[in-house]
C-alpha cells in the first residue's frame, strides 16, 4: 500500500506542479516565485494532511523524489510558456489527475489511522483541494474550486465511492481505478457541459 | 475539564460555521464552498493552536461531533439565505460567542501545558481569531479582526481574566462563565457604540 | 549550536516584527492588527518549518523571549510610525537581516534531522521567505517575494552556500557570517541596481 501512495503522491505532485507554475507564470511571477509556487500548489494539501496528524512526518521531508517530480513539472511549464494560450486545457487536465490522485491517497491514510469515514472523505478532499487553495490564496484571487463547476463535489464523491469499494473489498487496481477515474470523468463532464452545483442563489436574483 | 473543552469546540464551531458560511454565502461561493469555508472559520483556529503543540492531535480528526456542528451550522446558515440582510446582527452575535468560547479553549490547553502565561493568551486568541482570519483571505479580504472595533483586543481582554480568575482557583462555572461574558459584552458594547482602538494614525492625518 | 539557533531566532523575529508592523502600520490596521501581523511576519517562517517536522515544538511556544523581541519590534515600528516615509530603508534592511538570519536557522535544523541537502535548502527558504508571505496575503498583497529582484534567490544561494561551508568544516563565526553577509550582500546589491532574475517573459512581449 505504501508504494503505491508514494507512487500516487509523485504523479499528482507533477501534475499539481505543472497547474501551479501555469498560474504564477500567468500572474508574472519571477522564475523562484514559479518555482515556489508549483512546490506549493503540489505538495500543500499533502502537507495539511500530514500536519493536522500529529505523529505523521509530512511526506516530502524524507523523500526527494517528491522535490525532483515538483522540479520536472515547474521547468516543463516554463519552457512551454510562450504557448501559454494554448494550455487552457492542459492546466485543467493535469488538475483533475492530481485532484483524483491525492483524494484517494488522502483517504487511504484516514483508514489507516480508523478515522471515522465522514472525516476519511474530508481528509481526502483537503489533500486533494488545499495545495490549489493556497495557490490562488497567495496570487491573490478567490479560490476557484470554491466557485468552479463541480470541483470539491468530484473529489468528495471519488472519495466516498473508494470508501465503498474498501468495504467491499474490491482488489487493486481497480480499487484504486475506479474512483480516480471517476473523479477525473466527473471534472471533465461537467466542465465540458459547464455543469454546477444547483444554484443555491436563484432566488435571490 | 476536558468534557467541558469539548462542549465548548461543538458550540463554539457551530457558532463560527454559522459565520463562516455566511460570508461564503455573501461571496457566491458554490455549496461545497460554502460547506469548506464554514469548516475552515470553524475548525482554523484551533485546528493551528493544536498543529502547533507537536504532540496533540488536531482536535475534530478524532471527534465527529464538530463536523456535525460545523454541518449544522453551515446548512441553518443556507436555508435562512434568502434573508441574508437581516442576518447583519446574528453573524456579529454568532461570531462574538464563537470568540469568547474559542479563547478561553486555547488559554485552558496553554495552563494544561504549562506555557507562559502570556503565551497562553496568545494561544487563546489564535484560537478565537485565526479562524475569521483564514476565513476572510480565502475570500479575498483583509481580515475583519485587525480592522473592526476591538477584536482580538476582547479575546487579549478575556483571556487575560481567565487567567487571573485561575490563579485564585475561582470555581466553575463563574471561572468559564465570567471570561466568556466578558469577550461577548466587550464585543457588544464596542460594535454598539463603535468603539475602536485609540487611533494610532490621528497624527499623520 | 541550540544557543546560537536561539540568538538567531531572537534577532531575525525582532527583525522581522519591524518589517511586519511596517506593512500592517501602511495598510492602516489597528493597534492589535499591529502586533499580529508583526509576530505573525516574524514566526510565521520558523512556525511553518517546526510543524512540518512532526516531533517539532513550535520554537517560540516554550520560548517567551521570542515575543518579547517581536513586542519591541512593533513598539519601536509603531512609535516612529509617523516618519513612515524615511522608513523606506530601514524596512529593507531589517527584512534582508531576518532573511539571512532565518534562512541558516532553517538549513541548520534541516541538517540536524540528516534530510538530503536540497530539502535542507528548501527548509532554509522557507524558513527564511515564509513569514514575509503570510505578511503580504493578511493584507491582501500578493507576496513581493516572488517578485522582488532576487529574494527568495538570495536565500537559495545563501543556504546553499551555508551547506557547502558546513561540508568543509569551516569553524564558526565564518560557518555562519558568511552565508548570512552573502545573503544580504545579495539583497542589497539586487535592490540598489535593480537586478531581477532573468526575464522568463521577454519573448511573450
């Protein structure tokens, strides 16, 4: 199980890195600002998890492979920035994989430590929403998994639905699969169809 | 004492995601927005107060009482939406009591672990405070309690009582009860007759 | 080595807390506004670093002369408030001494715990550069270090610079004096002409 999180945790780590350096790069940060800001964007809801856990290292401190996929998704970003205007699509694809990706790694870790499931969900979808919360907290715009189509929604229905196949007993990899996917299919249809949480403000207007 | 710190999280975070949700609501925050904003002025201030202590763990990871608060909370705060303008005085009511409850939490844990006692108070007021805070820069503004008539310098004012009020062993419930009064009331009074710090900037202007 | 950590700590917090109240004095907190923004600008890299590491007290929570260096800092910032605009400098400097101070604290500490050298960096920026963010996303800024000519660069370099010394046992006061003088060195010489990174932007222009 540890091997397969820590696989998890360096693909979505390169993924949240490459839509965090796109957004620093689109607010003119200079070259460590991007830098810091892909590290950030990757490794910070991870970093809440681990630290709201009392005994838990937080889980790139020991582990510089975490650094290096950061590193490749940060310079990857950079050097494709002339065709910033192309990557509308990539910065949203590589931000559903890393929301899939480290919901479940979220949630897994609430099991091993028997959290009550509600709170195994909720710990998932801060690993798999914070590190975007913090990036646009500190470019300075309101965060937009807060207003986006269908967003915090995806990761908590991936992570409810991966508590379901545990209890099951599902095996790998479709344990693993099938919410990750579900949670990517979900960010890709309702972006598509510019689907959103029914609007709790309609009756206001 | 320690049933009585947890009788206090649950009303205090219910108080907070109440406050909480009724920014969010302001802000046209999309439903798990408003849900995550709430949970964060609820949980935030304590949530730092424990990460800070490198043994404790954070407080609602193991109690799901809070996040039924929090739940609570948030959904009252929803349904009465429509009449958000009346909803001026409950937010001020409900986040002054959130304030009192909360700081006095975060004094009570500093004496439990023998901190200084001007520590202590600190503890007690990021408990109160950092809540609203985090609450107010994920929406994009500067935060209301280094603004408004007498915030943390209530929670400064009640925990330093505290305080005092433990060092001659007053029983409870006066010993809780008069502090917690005391933040509430200062509050009150202050937004009342807008009451502010002396200005610091009279002369400059 | 703990007693010469803890005199850094003391002279960067002191540092920092004057450029902290600086900022919050500008954007017209009030009184207690003040001194939370400062105590926040000048723990909040070194409070960042000690919750990541999950065995970590928080270095000023057992350390009650922490505050009392961030106290004076805001005092001595708040009572010449009104000559605000000869403060231009002094804000420069004392952020570059902070910067430099915190940032061989971080990568000591860092190297205490036998992390790989390039997290020992990390640590050391973050240590360094983290309380300044935190200071400019309370007020709504975006962070001017990832803007600034070389800033979180100076602390980069100096850490790593820091390292090396360290690999060659090199005895103290040079171990530390060096990396600390090349530091603010850096930020002195960047700001005085204007040096900024190499614009990763020019060709979109």
């Amino acid at each position: 199980m540890n091997l397969i999180i820590e696989h998890i945790n360096l693909m979505g780590s390169f993924a949240f890195a490459i839509s965090g350096a796109l957004v620093a790069l689109r607010n003119k940060l200079d070259l460590f600002g991007v830098l810091i800001v892909a590290f950030v964007t990757a490794v910070g809801g991870g970093t809440i998890r681990d630290m709201l856990l009392a005994d838990r290292d937080v889980f790139w401190l020991f582990d510089i492979h975490v650094i290096y996929a950061v590193l490749a998704g940060a310079i990857i970003a950079m050097i494709f920035r002339k065709k910033l205007h192309f990557f509308e699509k990539p910065i949203f694809f590589y931000d559903a994989i890393g929301l899939g990706l480290f919901t479940i790694t979220g949630v897994q870790i609430g099991i091993d430590y028997h959290l009550n499931p509600l709170i195994c969900i909720l710990l998932g979808t801060i690993t798999g929403v914070f590190g975007g919360v913090i990036r646009d907290v500190i470019v300075n715009e309101i965060p937009v998994v807060f207003q986006k189509e269908i967003y915090a929604t995806a990761s908590l229905l991936g992570g409810g639905l991966y508590l379901i196949l545990v209890h099951f007993e599902i095996p790998n990899p479709y344990l693993q699969i099938i919410p990750i996917a579900t949670i990517i299919i979900t960010r890709i249809i309702a972006a598509t169809y510019t689907i959103s949480l029914p609007n709790i403000y309609k009756k206001e207007q």
